[in-house]
C-alpha cells in the first residue's frame, strides 16, 4: 500500500489495520513455535558457511595470477605504449 492510499483512509480503518498486522505477526511467532524454527528473519535466508580454501589453493591462484601478469608486461614491453583497447573484442 502507498502513502497516498494511506492518507485516504479513516482513523478506524487504520486502526483496523493496525490490529490486524499484529494479529498477523502473533500468528507468525505461534506458527514458528509450533515449527520450530527460530525466527522470520533467519527463515528467509539459508546459513551459508564461508568456504575455506586451503594453503596450496591459495599459493596456486597466486602463482597463476603473477603468471598472468608477467605475460601482460611481457607483451606490453615490446617499445609500444598500450594505447589500445583495454577489452577484447
């Protein structure tokens, strides 16, 4: 519902809604309860654990990584400045 929709509505229709939204957020804890579930919040998003990468992976990507760069200066050193695109194409 938006603001204006809001303002045109009376005191008592307010009100109602009022009720009926906390009617709604007890029947959701009672449901929760009765699912054993800890809270809405938590029941929205899934728990992701951060993965870990062991020290070898690690020291792979580096090594690859350096690789990478050493090619790029390798290719740009021939007496050109990089003045091209930046992308492929």
């Amino acid at each position: 519902m938006n603001v204006k929709s809001l303002l045109n509505l009376s005191v008592a229709q307010l009100k109602r809604m009022v009720a009926l939204k906390a009617k709604i957020e007890r029947l959701q804890s009672r449901l929760e309860a009765l699912a054993g579930t800890a809270s809405a919040t938590s029941a929205g998003k899934p728990d992701r654990k951060r993965r870990i990468m062991s020290a070898a992976a690690r020291r792979k990507i580096s090594l690859a990584a350096k690789a990478r760069w050493a090619r790029a200066k390798k290719k740009g050193s021939k007496g050109t400045n990089s003045t091209g695109p930046r992308f492929r194409e």
